[in-house]
C-alpha cells in the first residue's frame, strides 16, 4: 500500500525525501507529498497523480529544512485528490503525520473530536490521528502519540513530526512495516521508511520494527519503546532491537538499461532461481538444505497436513506447492486464500504445518492468517523474499527466495523463486518419508538444470512479442492447463490482467466444456499450456474442440513437439524438464506475451491502475 520515508540529520531533507519516495513509489502512486520543519517553520507541498507532478511543483519552490517526512499514497478513504494527500495537518500546533494502513474506528473518534472543535477538511481515515495527536499533546511528542494510539483500532504505519518538538520524528507500526536507517560513520543523521529501498543510498544498517513499539528518531540516533507498556503517566519500557545489515544491491534496484522493471526481473530469473537454490541443494544426498527449518525438525517429522495460506501470485504459488507436496512427499495438503482463512473457522492442530507465502513477508491477509494459525497452536514457516519482513520474523521457521528487490507491481522473479523454494521443500519432506535417493536424486539433478532452461525461453521473447502485435486488441482471454500446469494458467491470466487490462481467466483445461465453452469464438484467444506430459493428450484433444469451435489457439509447447503445428495459430517451444518442475518454465512465455500485449496497449507496465505492490491493509 502506502510508502512512507523520513529523515532528520544535517543535510537538506528534500532531496533525500523525494528519492526514497521514487524508490517506493511501486507500494501507491495516487499522489504525493512532503513536509519539512526549517527552524521551527512548516513546509508542506502535496500533488494529486504521480510523484513527478509532485516533483514539479518541489522545482518551482524546493523546501529547504533537515527534517521532515514523505508519503506516496494507495488511496483506500477518499479519492485521490490533492487535498487528501499526505501528509495530513491539524490542530492548533500543526502537527504533521503520513500514515500506511487503515483505522477502522476513525468515524466514532472523528464524531468525539469534533464535539471537542476539531475541524476536518479531509475525507481521510488518516486525518484522524492528526487531530488525535493534537487533542493529547502535552509537550512531548512521543507521548501524545502513544497516547492517541491508545484509542486507535485498525493498522497503522505512521511518521509524525511538530514544530512544538522539532529535532525528533516519532514513528509507529502496527500491521504495516516500518524500518530505521541507521546512519554509518560519523553521520548525525536517522532515516524511517516502509522500504528498505527508500534508504539504501544512503545506509546499509537497518533496524525493524515490531507490530506495537513506537521509536523517536534524532539527528544522534533512535530509541524504540513498547506502546502496549506505555503507562498513561507518561513512562515507556526501552526496546533493544538488533540492527541488520542489507546486502542488496542498488544495481539490482534500477532498471539496468530495461525499458522496464517488469522486464528486468522477467530476464532476471535464471540468476534468481540459481539464487534460491544456491546451497541448498545436496547432490549426493538426493535431498536440500534449509537452514531456516531447523526449528521446525520435530515438525516435519511428524506433520500429517500441510495448509498454504497466499494472496495473489503467491496463492498460485501454492497451488503449484500443493501438487508437488501431494505428487512426490504423500501428505495431504490445502490451499487457502489468506483473505478467508481466518473468517471460517479453520481446523488445524499441532500436527497442521501452515505455511504462509508472501514476496514481501508484509502481506496483512496472509499475516492475520499466520497469526490465526498460531493462536490455535499450529507450527507456522514462512515463505518470504524480504528479510526481517513480519512474517519471517512470527513464523516458527521459514525460507527466503532471495530473489532480490521485485519492484514491477506485477510479480515474475519471485513467482518463480516461490516454485523453486516449494521444490526444495517437497524434496526434503519426500525423502524424510521415503522417496528413493536415486528419485531424489533425478529431482536434484532437474532442479540444476532449470535456470539454463528458463534463458532458453527467455530466447522466444522476440517471437512471443509478434505473437503479442496480433492479440493486442482483443479484450478477452481463455488460459488453459490441466495438472502441474492449472496454477500457470491461473498465474498467466493473472498477469495479462493486471497490466493489459484485458479481462481473462484461468481453468482446468477439462473444465471448459462445463461453461466457458460458450464464449469461445474467432475473438476469444486461448492460451493452452500443453508441454508433453502425463496428460498432454487430453490437452490435446482440448485444443481440437476449440479449434473446431472456431477459436483462436496459443500452445505453450515442450521442444521438439510437433504434434500441434498446423492445429495452433500459434505454437511457442519451451524446453523439456520433469511435470514437477514444468511451471517454472511454462509460465516464462506467459509473462511475457502479458508485458508485450500490456505494452502494445499503451498501459503503465510497472505501475498498473489501482493496484500496489505491497496490500498491507484488510
């Protein structure tokens, strides 16, 4: 959702405002806005639309203090007007707040304020906490807004400055993340931000906040306190909290000489897939290494159902998991949308292994549903790619995709390091429960194979973007698959979605002769993943009833297949691996064909309408 930064130190604020906002702008661009103290003096400029109009506006009157915070917002109460931007003011002291998540008591508070004479201007949750902060400030900053927060019910990530106490900036979370930048050297400076991409130009320590603490950042440095120990006297109880080091590479965080990020990180993936199986794969054992289980031994020695829990992408991730688990490691599987998990009542035990899978460990269904699981006493592991994010630091173990920063809203590179965490994972629980060490083996040696494989299909882009020229106007879209290869369908008609706006759907390949069967005709293009396997000859004869139809075919092929030539319009070769690990290649023409046809469109590639990277709100 939202991206929040700060800074407070001695160079100006400004710039190094606007920069981390660029960094972050993926997480919400329904506007823009800063605000900077200069002697005491406020300084604010919002801008409706993307941050470069909030950046032309910065040109013709820059602000000029060294403290001061920024938002770029995902709107959820109000339209994204200027006016409901942030950072949000209010009361007699102006105070200064931007604000991630969503406060869902705000109307009954907003009613008791104005009772008090508080006058709204905005149609904002967030305004709220401003009023709030000013109804109990009482010369200390950090107090009044422990004490506002108090009151609060909902999500909150928050940055809230005052002229009444300017040299600090007080933060707070709960369920949306925050981090502290902490400055290297002899640098008297302290930065906050949503994104540990909105700081690296400038630090590499980074602290992580916790759900419920509170932190005041100064020029020398942080403090962070426990908000559920804040005593109404105005006491806190100091938190000591390990600073980490982030290896991430800025490189990998611009687009490289891609036109865009999306792009980038869909040729990013031989390297990201070699990443998420770099020493973890044991060749002699037939078998993988996963470090971050250890605390989950006992667990899966004796787990008897495994339950997935993912929004989106990585709910299609899980899917691919769910047949992989069931296919090669025999234990019972479910999967879950995280959104419904924790409203219906689930049945999980000690002996239910849930996992949640989120690219960045900050996903608030999915949160929720890990924290749902463990309260009725279920081992949880993570799946994440950020490290520190919320749910690799609740989970009871966990595995990082190390896929490097995914900016494109879109998700590609860790779709496809999810598949491979997911493949290491069923290889270490199938051979605790018996798979052979020559069948372990196999899969070692495929799993090794596959980056190479994917650069073979990267190779097709050319083709597939002709392929693209001649689909680019058609507003509907039938994806096709049965097996491994349902999920990539799923995951295929996801991405054209997402980015093209063109309405498309996923289905069991069987599945269309129950309804979908209807709509096909000469403007109904049908993507069918029909690699040679298992049930590639039901695919097959699937392909033959919409060509009879009419229809218009696209045929994700393995190498070498020349059954389909002259029966597809269209036919894209990718090479041959196990049925397993088939998805991570099927589904690389699909990202593809998806980014050319969203580009032929004339769309925003890496930042489509309405959507955000990271959904951190309910």
């Amino acid at each position: 959702m939202c991206g929040i930064v700060g800074y407070i130190g001695a160079r100006k604020a400004q710039p190094i405002l606007v920069e981390g906002l660029r960094r972050m702008e993926y997480r919400g661009y329904d506007s823009a806005g800063i605000a900077v103290l200069d002697d005491g003096e406020i300084q604010v400029q919002k801008a409706a639309g993307r941050l470069a109009v909030l950046e032309r506006g910065l040109a013709r009157d820059p602000l000029t203090g060294n403290c001061g915070i920024g938002h770029t917002r995902w709107a959820t109460h109000g339209p994204p007007t200027t006016l409901n931007a942030h950072p949000h003011s209010a009361g007699r002291g102006n105070v200064l707040l931007v604000h991630n998540g969503i406060i869902e008591n705000y109307e009954t508070l907003k009613a008791r304020l104005v009772e008090l004479g508080h006058e709204f201007h905005t149609e904002t949750d967030t305004e709220v906490l401003c009023h709030l902060v000013d109804e109990v400030y009482d010369g200390n900053l950090e107090h009044a807004v422990a004490s506002a927060l108090m009151w609060v019910e909902g999500a909150f990530g928050i940055a809230v400055i005052d002229p009444r106490d300017p040299d600090k900036i007080v933060v707070a979370r709960r369920g949306s993340p925050l981090l502290i930048g902490v400055g290297e050297g002899e640098a008297n400076e302290t930065f906050v931000a949503s994104d540990v991409a909105a700081v690296l130009d400038h630090t590499r320590q980074v602290v992580y906040l916790d759900d419920g603490e509170l932190a005041v950042l100064t020029r020398e440095g942080h403090e962070i306190h426990s908000l559920s120990e804040y005593s109404p006297n105005g006491t806190f109880n100091r938190v000591e909290r390990e600073v980490k080091h982030i290896d991430w590479d800025l490189e990998r965080i611009e687009k490289g000489g891609y036109d865009h990020f999306m792009l980038k990180e869909i040729f990013e993936q031989p390297s990201t897939i070699r990443d998420a199986m770099r020493g973890r794969l044991l060749e002699d054992d037939g078998s993988a290494r996963l470090g971050g289980l250890r605390h989950l031994e006992e667990v899966l020695d004796r787990v008897e159902r495994i339950v997935f829990t993912a929004c989106g992408t990585s709910w299609h991730a899980a899917l691919v998991g769910e047949y992989l688990i069931e296919d090669i490691a025999r234990i019972p599987v479910e999967v879950e949308y995280a959104s419904e998990f924790r409203y219906r009542r689930p049945i999980v035990t000690e002996n239910t292994l849930v996992v949640a899978i989120s690219q960045s460990g900050e996903t608030a269904d999915t949160l929720a549903a890990m924290r749902e699981a463990k309260r009725q006493g279920a081992p949880v592991m993570g799946i994440v790619n950020v490290v520190g994010s919320s749910i690799a630091r609740e989970s009871d173990g966990g595995v990082y995709i190390h896929s490097g920063p995914e900016i494109g809203v879109a998700s590609t590179k860790a779709f496809t390091g999810q598949l491979t965490v997911l493949a290491l994972f069923t290889l270490l629980l199938a051979r605790k429960r018996g798979l052979s060490l020559l069948e372990g083996r196999k899969l070692v040696a495929a799993l090794e194979e596959i980056p190479a494989s994917v650069e073979k299909a990267l190779a097709l882009d050319a083709q597939i973007a002709t392929i693209a020229e001649e689909y680019q106007r058609h507003a509907n879209a039938l994806y096709l698959g049965r097996g491994y290869n349902f999920p990539v369908a799923l995951e295929g008609a996801l991405k054209l979605k997402e980015i093209s706006y063109v309405h498309a759907e996923g289905y069991p390949a069987a599945e269309m002769k129950h309804g979908p069967i209807a709509l096909i005709d000469e403007n109904m293009p049908v993507v069918f993943i029909a690699p040679s396997d298992a049930v590639y000859p039901k695919v097959a004869a699937n392909i033959e009833e919409v060509k009879a139809r009419g229809g218009r075919v696209i045929a994700i092929v393995t190498e070498g297949n020349h059954d389909l030539d002259g029966k597809a319009d269209h036919v894209i070769p990718v090479p041959a691996t196990m049925d397993p690990l088939q998805p991570l290649l099927t589904v690389i023409p699909l990202q593809l064909l998806a980014y050319h046809i969203a580009l032929l469109r004339g769309c925003d590639v890496d930042m489509p309408r309405n959507l955000a990277k990271s959904v951190t709100v309910e």
